[in-house]
C-alpha cells in the first residue's frame, strides 16, 4: 500500500510494518507546519512546512513551502523546496522550486520550473556524538535563509 525506496536498488518495499499512515484529505486546508516520524498521504492544502519520513502528495495536493522527507512521491503541485534523499517526480506533478535530493526519479511529463540539485546531506540528519560539518553545497548560510522563510500572504 505504501512504499519507500531502498536507497542500494530500484526495488520498492514496503513502508515500516505496523505503522499507519496520517492521511490529510482534498477538503484540508492547513495553515502551519505538519511534523510526523512516520507516513503521511496527503491531497489537501497547506501553506507551511511539512517534516516527515515518508510523504506522497497525491494529484489534488498542494504544498506551499518546504518539504523535508526521506522519500517524497509527488503527484500534485509544489511551490518550495524539497529536501530528500529520495524523491519521485511523476508525471502529473508540478514543481516550481528546488528539488534537493540523493536519488530523484522523474517521470515524461512532470513539470519542473526551477532546479534540481544532487546532494549527499540534504536533510542534514547527523548523530549528537557527530560534530557539525559544513561543505560547500549544504553551508549554512544558505539553508538559514531558505528555513526563515515567511510563508503567510
């Protein structure tokens, strides 16, 4: 029913046993940020954040702001930046922003107006005994600025 990437293949595989999915439906309007561990299927609306392990935004859903997840599969539209290690760009989607990832998948047809950018630490996950990296393609200042974005018009 739901899926993620293994990052070594192409092969899909079942998200984690035993967890359920928060599912936001076409009738949603979200104004704020959504933060989950876990699945999220979403068809609303929202002008926020969303943080997430997994996210499918499916043909009706609209995001505008800043996505972070592991794997994001994207049907409906996006206006911001996505930030994950594996994303899959079908084609009915439409992006207008900045697609950050370590694997990317795009179907014929997907509408992408902005750029896509090949990264290894895009969602800057480290461990507490890892001290702070920087390098050139995931500095600081750039990410400070994109994350203090104002998303209310």
């Amino acid at each position: 029913m739901f899926w993620k990437t293994k990052p070594d293949s192409k092969k899909l595989i079942p998200a984690k046993k035993g967890a359920f999915p928060t599912v936001v439906t076409r009738e949603m309007h979200i104004l704020g940020n959504v933060v989950s561990d876990g699945v999220i299927d979403f068809d609303g609306t929202i002008d926020g954040n969303i943080r997430c392990q997994m996210l499918t935004i499916r043909g009706n859903g609209q995001v505008n702001g800043e996505i972070i997840a592991d794997t994001v599969l994207v049907y409906g539209k996006v206006v911001g930046l996505i930030r994950s290690r594996h994303a899959h760009l079908f084609s009915t989607c439409h992006i207008e922003g900045i697609v950050m990832h370590e694997s990317i998948t795009i179907e014929d047809g997907a509408f992408i107006d902005g750029k896509c950018k090949r990264t290894n630490k895009v969602l800057n996950i480290k461990k507490p005994e890892e001290p702070e990296e920087e390098d050139a393609e995931t500095s600081a200042k750039p990410m400070k600025i994109l994350e203090n974005i104002q998303l209310i018009r």
